[in-house]
C-alpha cells in the first residue's frame, strides 16, 4: 500500500492527525495475511519519547542509563541516544552497536555481573571503563584485563517479594569491605555503588535499606582512600508514573541526608522497560486449533461448573521466540482478539501456546476468549521489553519485522524539544489517513 512503510526496523513512519494506531494494525495484518507472512511488531515511538519525559519531570536528577539487552532495535538505540541518555550493556555486541552510533564509551556502562576476560579486553581497547563487580573472582579478573577501569560495587538489597526463584547478585557489607580492600591491593579505582531493587517490590522500604548500605560502603570506601562519585539505582522500573513517584518519595529525603549535594556524588539508574514495553504490540495468527473437553482441562480438584469445551490455540511465535522473556517472568499483557465479535458471542476457556509444541512454550495458560479459527489474529500489547534482541526462533523461520510510528505532533514535539539525529531525520515516510488510503487501494478493514 502507498505511503506505508516497506523498509522495516529503521524508518518511522509519520501519521497525520486522521490515521490511528489501529488503522496501521489493520493495514500490516491485511498484508501478512494476503502474503501468509509471520507475525510481525508495530512500535508507536511517541511512547519512548514521552516516557523520557516523565522521567524528566519526576526524578531529573537522576540519569538514565538505557539497558541495551531489553530491546536492542536500532531505532529504539537512535531515539535513546537522541535523548541523551547513556547505556548499559551487558555484552561485547551491545557495546559495538552503541558505540556505533557515535556514543561516547564514557556515557556506556559494561554492567554484565559475569564478564568474560576477551570482553573485558575488548571494553578496555574501546574505552569503556566503568563496569560493576560483586565478587573477588570478578574482580581479580577485571585487574589483569582492564587496567583503567572503574568499578561499581553491586551490594544486595533485602529481598522483600518473598520470590525466592529470582537470580539475585550483589555482595554483602562484609564483602564490600574485603573488595574494597582487594582493590586497593590491585590498585584498581573503584568510583562508585550499585543495587537494584526487583520491579516486584513493592515496600519502599527496600529503597532505604539499599540507600542505608550505599551509604555505609561510601564511608568504607573513604577509610581507604577511595573517593567516589556515583550511585547507581539499577533497574526495575515499570514504566507507571506512580511507581516512579513512589520511588522518588521513598529516596528524596534519604538521598538529601545520605548523599548531601555538596558531596558531589552523581545520581543513576538503568531503566529498560520503562522506556520500551508500552510502546510495542505485536501481533500473531493462530496456526493451529485443538478442542478439549472442560473437564479434562481443568487441574484436578477444582470445581467443575461447565460442560463447555475448551480450546487450545497454536500460534505462529512462541517463547523460541517473540515470547523469550515469558520463560523467566510471567507475562504483563492479555491478549485482544482482532477481528470483529460481538457482544453476545459466547467466550470459552482458552490457552495460547506457540508452535514448538513444547511443555515450555504455553504463552497464556488460561484466558476467556471467543471461538476462533486458524487463520484469525491476536494481538499483544506491552510487548517493547525482551523481545526484540537477537534470538532463536523456532524452525528457522524468520524474525518478526518492526514496522515504526509515530505520530506528526509526536514528531514536531521531539523536534521541537531539539531531540534529533542524523539518522531519524533521514529515516521518516509520511503516511496519509489509512482510512483513506483503504478507500482508493481496495483495503478493507479486518478489525
């Protein structure tokens, strides 16, 4: 279709005032459906630009450092560094691409808790310097391979969620002291600590003991000779503005009594999700289609109230790919049916597994969904976040394309703001009023 965006991954297409979000849904899975094409990502980058903002407005005083292994698309690392904000990376190839786009290694955080020696060496030929340690092990190996480096302590925070599965890291105050000290022996500069907080907890009581202990390394670090300048706050931001607010009450008056402004000490964070997940649906066809009884679908010992059927759907993107991130977190959206139902069309119980037929790929196990059929369309919304990176998919088949938008008043007000690059400003198609557009090409809507 005409003023549609062919060139995937790397242009942004502009929508004028008359065209919506959904029209460009219905338009790509008209497509891929007419080309029996795979499923396929619609970012709406207006999102990443306006979540910048709120950061901006509640905890400027923070500097955001971008997690590249959350969503590595290239436009996604464009916008971020137009937005200047720095980067932290986990691996060699997020280093070289972020690196690639003109970032200063200054600006970039190598913050992989295991790194590889050849890595290592590899950061300290480009210039990244700053990196976390947690372990004497680490650190050793940070010694020999990387003589200018900076290091950020990583101390464990009080776990609060009572999730005893999540994979922590992070040393104690104990072991902050006989790191500090194993540092001064290597003569290795260490500038600064890091925690993290799981976007899990709740208590803003993690924040405090994290802030107390942060504290108590700074004055450890002191007693032996080390002056250092930066605190970083990790991860674990939901994207909502109130958890952000609650975040910044609970640190406010600590982080004034802690770390006055007249020590000098530069506040930062590395946000992921935050910045990516709402901004990204992705949209998936059923493949395939079995029906179970109820009965037979419900665990056993639950109550059973229903003679209905049950229906188990296949699609065509499962957690060998798209869904990666489902496979160590639950996932944060429901899905929404495409085509057009009404409101008196019966919905059955209904799980969403995708096409490996593995135990492992179940993306929805239980959900209320009207009868559908091979071919029909779902849509995931608050997809931006674990599943755009490079990854398996199952049968080789191919990655799913991104097509980007924005809108023209999104656009005018990143330009306006004077966040822009090279690269965006020669990446945009206009794209008139779908609707229209459906009229003069035969495009009828599926929604």
């Amino acid at each position: 279709m005409k003023g549609f965006i062919d060139d995937v991954d790397s242009s942004i297409g502009l929508l004028d005032e008359t065209a919506a979000f959904q029209d460009v849904i219905d338009h790509y899975i008209y497509e891929h459906t007419l080309n029996e094409k795979h499923s396929f990502f619609v970012s709406d980058l207006g999102k990443i630009v306006k979540k910048h903002n709120q950061w901006q407005n509640v905890v400027s005083h923070i500097k955001p450092f971008y997690t590249v292994k959350c969503n590595s698309s290239p436009i996604v690392l464009e916008i971020m560094a137009a937005l200047g904000t720095g980067f932290s990376c986990t691996s060699k190839n997020e280093m070289t691409t972020v690196l690639e786009l003109g970032i200063s290694p200054e600006t970039v955080i190598y913050s992989n808790p295991c790194k590889q020696a050849s890595q290592i060496k590899y950061a300290a030929k480009v210039g990244v310097n700053v990196m976390t340690c947690d372990n004497e092990s680490e650190l050793r190996k940070i010694a020999r391979n990387h003589q200018h480096a900076k290091l950020l302590l990583q101390i464990s925070t009080e776990d609060l969620t009572g999730d005893e599965g999540n994979m922590r890291f992070g040393t104690t105050l104990k072991g902050c002291r006989h790191l500090l000290e194993c540092a001064k022996e290597l003569s290795v500069q260490v500038i600064g600590v890091k925690f993290h907080v799981s976007s899990s907890c709740k208590e803003r009581q993690a924040y405090i003991h994290a802030l107390s202990d942060a504290r108590c390394v700074f004055d450890m670090a002191e007693e032996l000779g080390f002056k250092m300048n930066t605190l970083d706050i990790g991860g674990g931001f939901t994207g909502s503005e109130f958890q952000l607010e609650e975040i910044s009450l609970a640190m406010n008056t600590l982080l004034g009594i802690y770390f006055p402004e007249e020590c000098g000490i530069q506040f930062i964070a590395e946000p992921g999700s935050y910045y990516v997940s709402s901004a990204f649906t992705l949209a998936v066809k059923i493949i395939a289609k079995k029906v179970v009884d109820y009965e037979e679908y419900l665990p056993s010992g639950d109550e059973q109230t229903n003679h209905d059927p049950a229906f188990l759907y296949y699609m065509n993107d499962g957690v060998y790919g798209s869904f990666a991130s489902k496979l160590s977190e639950n996932l944060k959206t429901m899905p929404a049916v495409h085509k057009k139902c009404k409101e008196e069309d019966p919905l059955f119980v209904s799980s969403l597994w995708g096409p490996s037929c593995d135990e492992l790929d179940r993306i929805v196990d239980c959900c209320l969904l009207p009868e559908l059929n091979v071919g029909d369309w779902i849509i995931f919304e608050n997809m931006g976040a674990g599943s755009l990176n490079e990854q398996s998919t199952f049968n080789d088949s191919e990655q799913p394309p991104l097509y980007n938008i924005m809108s023209f008043s999104d656009w005018y007000e990143m330009q306006g703001a004077g966040i822009t690059s090279d690269a965006l400003t020669k990446s945009y198609i206009f794209v008139p009023s779908c609707l229209q557009q459906s009229e003069d090409d035969g495009f009828s809507s599926l929604a």
